[in-house]
C-alpha cells in the first residue's frame, strides 16, 4: 500500500511538473505571436505602400546554414552565461 501511494505521489508530482512546461511554452507561444503581430504592424505602418507586403508564414522561412566562423560549439560572447541542456526526445 505505501509502495503504491509513493508511485502515486511520484506520477502526480510527474504530471504537476510536465503541466507546468506546457504552460509555459503556451504562454511563449502567445508572446512570440504577439510578438510577430506587432513587428507586422509596425512594417505595415512604416510602409509607404502596404499592400506590396506579402503574408508571412513558417512554410515560407529560408533556413541558412550556420556559417562556418560559428560552427564550433563554443556559444556566442551573449549566451555564454546560459546553461545548456540536452532535450530529451518525445519534448
């Protein structure tokens, strides 16, 4: 009985801490839209003739390779204070 109520501690406390990523990577999600939003509408705005703008979307990104300079793993001088981690995979 107490082997069972520690396991279910342990998968509620999973659960709790796994709910709170969510959450937090919804709440980024939503400022990197609003984000997006207002660097659209400030372009619109600082445009003189708007409707030349195209619609921006993901499926329209060009990804550049890294350049050679910065291909080692050495991290950039403003985020060598970060910790880097690994991800596990399934996130």
């Amino acid at each position: 009985m107490i082997a069972l109520s520690a396991l279910t501690l342990h998968w509620q406390n999973e659960w709790a801490h796994s709910y709170l990523e969510l959450e937090a990577s919804k709440s980024m999600e939503h400022r990197l839209q609003e984000s997006s939003a207002l660097l659209e509408q400030h372009h619109l705005g600082a445009m003189r003739k708007p409707g030349e703008l195209v619609p921006t979307s993901s499926t329209k990104l060009i990804h550049l390779s890294q350049p050679q300079a910065l291909a080692s793993n050495t991290p950039a001088p403003m985020f060598a204070t970060l910790q880097q981690q690994q991800i596990p995979a399934g996130y």
